[in-house]
C-alpha cells in the first residue's frame, strides 16, 4: 500500500514538472503583437536612456539605437525571440559593472509615488533572464550627471528641470514611421520619469502607451498624428500642459469670435468682449447665451473635443474649450442663442485673432468699497505698488485680495502686513535625476511673512475661481496661512508650480508642470486646486444682470461675517 502511495505521489509530481515545462515554454513561444512589442521596445528604452552607465551619459547616439531595435524586433514573433533580442541589444551597449558603494543621500526624504518599476516582471513579455537584466541595471544605474536632463541654476527665476541633448532634426517627416514612433516614446519617457504628478491622471500611464500607440505607429493623415500628440498631453490632466501645432488649424481654424465665453450648464455664456467695436457689428452682448454652434448643441461639441482641450479639473477644461467651440477657418459661424427669453439665430463674424488686440483699458488696482473694506486687484499689483498700498488699506477692517485675474509676484510682499511672523506655506517635491522616477522633498523650508507685531487684524478675504491658475494659486496659498483668512469663490484650474517648455522634435512644443506643489502637511494642490471655505458659482443670471456674485458674497461676509 505505502508503495503505491509513493508511486501515485512520484507520478504527480512528474506530472506537476511536465505540465511546468509545457506552461514555460508555451509561455516562450506565445505570439506578440506589434502594439505589445511597440510599448515593450518603448519602456524599455526610455528606461535605459536615463539608467544605463554607457547610455546616460550621452556615449551613444541613442536615437539611431531605437531605430536599430525596432528594425531588430520588428519580424520577431515570440517572447522568447523579442527577450533575446532586447537582451542581446542591451549587451550590445556595453558592461555595466557592479560597484559596491551604492551612493545615497541618508538627508533626503522621497516622495515615491510615481516610480514605479513593476513592469520589469511582465511575464507576458519579458523572459525571466531579461527581468534580471533590467533589474541588475536599476541597481547598478548610472552614478554621473545625466546627458538628456539637468537643472539649470543660472537663472534663479526659470524652472530648474531643462531637458537637454535631444536632436531636433531639421526637418520632421511625418510619413517616416520611426521618427513618428521617436517623438511618442520621448515624450511618454519624459512623463514617466519627470512628471511629478504621473501618480494623479485619470488614465494609467502604461495604459495610455498601448492606447496610443496605433494612433502614432499607423496614423491615417499628418493631421491624425498632429491629434495624437494633442490627445497625449491632454492625457496628462494638467492645465499647464499643452501642445500646439500649426495643423490643429487645419482641425480647429485659426479665427476667433471677438468675444469671451463661460460653460454654464452646457451653454456658451457672453463673460466679455475681446473688441468692443468688431463684437457689436455681430451683436453680441454680454449675458447672450448660446446654445447651439453649425447645428449642433454646445454639449456635444464638448463630448466630442473634450480629448483635445487640456485641464486639470473639469472647471479649468470647460474654461479651455472656447476655441473648440468657436474657432474656424470660414469668416463667420451660425449660433443659436437666446436673449432676454427670446431665442434667435445669427451668423457672428470671425477674425485672426491680431485683428481682435484692443488698446487696453486701464484697469484699477485697488480701492475702497465703503469706508470698512477696500479691494485688490492682484492681477494688476506689483511689488512696487506694494508698499504705499498697503500702508492705505490697513485701515479697513477687512481686505478683499481678488485672484480671478492670478496675480503679478507681490505675494512675499503683501505676506509681510498680514503675518505675525514667517509662516510655512507650501512644499515643493523635485525630480530626483540620480534616481528617474523619485522625486525628492526639497529640504528648505519656504515660508512669507516676518516678523511684524503691527500685523493686520482684520479680516483677509481671498477671491478665486477657474481662472486662478499656477502662480495665482501659489498666491492663494501664500495668502491663506495669514490670521483670519477665508477663501470665497469656486474650484480654481488644480495647476501649481513652475513650468518646463520644452520641443519634443522639430515643430512639435509642448509643456507641462516640472515640479510639485503641496501644503506643508504635504496634501495635494494639483487638479484639486485651491478649496474655498465658502462656494460660490457664477450663475447666468448673475451675469445677465451685471452682478459679480463672488465678490458681492465676499462683501457681505466682509459686513457680517457669515
């Protein structure tokens, strides 16, 4: 009995080996697709530009080596035969050599939510000797100063992040599918490793490669490729991101309607007028709300472009779609509108937009409301109007700070009359360019304020909406850790911090945030934005009837604190 009981026990386990075996190597031999093979060959290789010894550090022409594997990994069909030849380039490139001082820095604190190297074991794709390979390279990665990113330090006002070295070629062909291919894995590289809110899209990075890349390997037009590269940086859900080319006005059209719009519940409301004389040959008046554009309904057209307007939130996306809605190539377009109840149809002109500069007006900076609260307007205040300003309006018994236009860099200077003393404010996370992907808490703390027993008491009120954006939302910030402050308004654009500019290939510009902005407790700012203690929405009857429904609110809690 006990002897066919080991037998039964040997013959399973033969069994449970064998079927191993035939798991492994259908495993090895099952087929890949362009697409798989596509991405694979992109992380891979956006991985080794900044990690690998003998390619960081700018010794290859790292270009042509791209070309050079999808040519190599083009007619392969396994995993097995795409592992061994990613593997055979990878050696191809030089030894990288184990060293037993791994340096660090014990004082840094990181902020780790972006890296992430999990796909190394893609057992879909990557043969378990390829993994080990690119794990060996993690580890032992480059220790010098990177050839393709560095931080600038001559100018103490440009953002640090630059990316540097990158061939532009004198002339892009769209038709040349590696050169399309090229433009793709660069810029997705340069959001995987130096994007500092990667963490906080709505879609998966690595999800958002294999959604594009039909889009860029097999594009039916040049202006579907020109699309393509505006759907990945819409991607980003960042209002600091865009990418403009000159064939999006071959989509959109390049003349503007001479007026400024607000989405309100699906409908294009008049805010304002860009040229008074050219908006009153369309009659066009503010509070005018359209509700259809070419026959079709503002909510549509939003479905249907909301993949090319860029934002961090829905508030900044809708204020972002004006020339999705508007813009054409023809001398006037056919709205739908209504008017003191009436509805009605129009043609309303279009022109390029130089023929809509107007001679700007003057606009006030600060003033009394009543004798008790005064106003600024910090879209027109800088820091040398600071000081006699301030002197003034520390009378009031409360100030209105309004950032609906952002603001002008007096921030530090205001902070100084409202604080007691420096006052913590933000917290800023920078790439970590030893280690691609982290990002490092900067260890100086910024605070604004000083010391000032004569502070203002009274009352500081902030206004924002969709509008405050970046350094108005800095100012926001700035402006919020002063005593008895309230922020009244409505969900500002989410989009913090400096801005990295950079060409991605010749005639392709683009940008995005280069570095992260929090709350000292470390919460998030970007696509949240600045939260209001008390929320108010522009409403279209407000703006029919000329009232500014934020600032009236902001004046009765001024008045009556509540």
């Amino acid at each position: 009995m006990k002897k066919y009981i080991l037998f039964i026990l040997m013959f399973i386990g033969t069994m449970a080996y064998s079927n191993k075996n035939i798991s492994h190597r259908a495993f090895l031999e099952k087929n890949l697709t362009e697409i798989e093979k596509l991405a694979a060959t992109a992380k891979v290789w956006g991985f080794l530009k900044y990690y690998h010894p003998k390619v960081a550090d700018g010794s290859q022409n790292w270009d042509e080596q791209l070309f050079k594997i999808l040519r190599q990994t083009e007619n392969t069909q396994t995993v097995q035969q795409f592992s061994n030849a990613i593997s055979d380039w990878i050696m191809s490139l030089g030894e990288v050599k184990k060293y037993e001082n791994i340096k660090t820095d014990i004082d840094n604190v990181y902020f780790d939510k972006n890296i992430d190297f999990s796909w190394f074991d893609d057992r879909t794709i990557f043969t378990k000797e390829l993994s080990q390979m690119l794990k060996f390279v993690q580890k032992y990665k480059f220790q010098g100063e990177n050839y393709y990113v560095t931080f600038q330090k001559k100018d103490p006002n440009a953002v640090p992040l630059q990316f540097i070295n990158e061939v532009k070629y004198s002339k892009f062909d769209w038709t040349d599918k590696n050169m399309r291919l090229l433009a793709f894995f660069r810029y997705w590289n340069y959001v995987e490793y130096f994007f500092p809110y990667k963490y906080q899209t709505d879609q998966d990075w690595n999800l958002v490669l294999t959604e594009m890349m039909p889009k860029f390997s097999d594009p039916k037009t040049e202006l579907d490729f020109h699309l393509a590269m505006r759907e990945l940086s819409v991607k980003l859900n960042d209002s600091h991101s865009s990418l403009g080319t000159s064939k999006m006005y071959d989509k959109f059209g390049e003349k503007f309607v001479p007026a400024d719009f607000k989405i309100i519940d699906s409908k294009a409301v008049v805010v304002g007028l860009k040229n008074d004389s050219l908006a009153r040959i369309s009659d066009i008046k503010i509070g005018d709300v359209i509700t259809e554009v070419e026959g079709k309904s503002i909510q549509t057209i939003i479905k249907e472009n909301t993949k090319y307007v860029e934002g961090s939130n829905k508030a900044s996306v809708l204020r972002n779609f004006y020339w999705a809605i508007f813009n054409g190539n023809s001398d006037s377009v056919q709205v739908k509108y209504t008017r003191e109840g009436r509805s009605s149809q129009k043609y309303i002109k279009r022109y390029e937009y130089a023929y809509l500069i107007a001679i700007p007006k003057p606009k006030e900076k600060w003033r009394f409301l009543n004798n008790k609260v005064s106003y600024v307007n910090l879209g027109e205040v800088t820091e040398d109007d600071v000081p006699e300003m301030m002197n003034k309006i520390m009378v009031s018994d409360a100030i209105i700070f309004d950032l609906r236009n952002n603001a002008r860099g007096a921030d530090y200077l205001i902070a100084e009359y409202l604080n007691p003393e420096p006052r913590e404010f933000v917290k800023f996370a920078d790439a970590d360019l030893k280690t691609p992907g982290n990002f490092i808490w900067r260890k100086e703390e910024e605070k604004c304020g000083k010391v000032n027993p004569n502070y203002y008491k009274g009352k500081v009120i902030v206004l924002v909406n969709e509008v405050t954006q970046s350094h108005g939302e800095y100012t926001a910030m700035s402006l919020k850790v002063a005593p008895n402050t309230t922020v009244i308004g409505s969900q500002t654009s989410g989009a913090d911090g400096g801005v990295v500019r950079f060409e991605i290939i010749r005639g392709f510009r683009t940008q995005f945030s280069s570095y992260g902005v929090f709350y000292p407790n470390k919460k998030e700012t970007q696509r949240i934005g600045i939260v209001p203690d008390i929320k108010v929405e522009q409403t279209i009857k407000g703006i029919q009837s000329g009232k500014d429904e934020i600032l009236e609110r902001a004046l009765k809690f001024a008045e009556k604190g509540k």
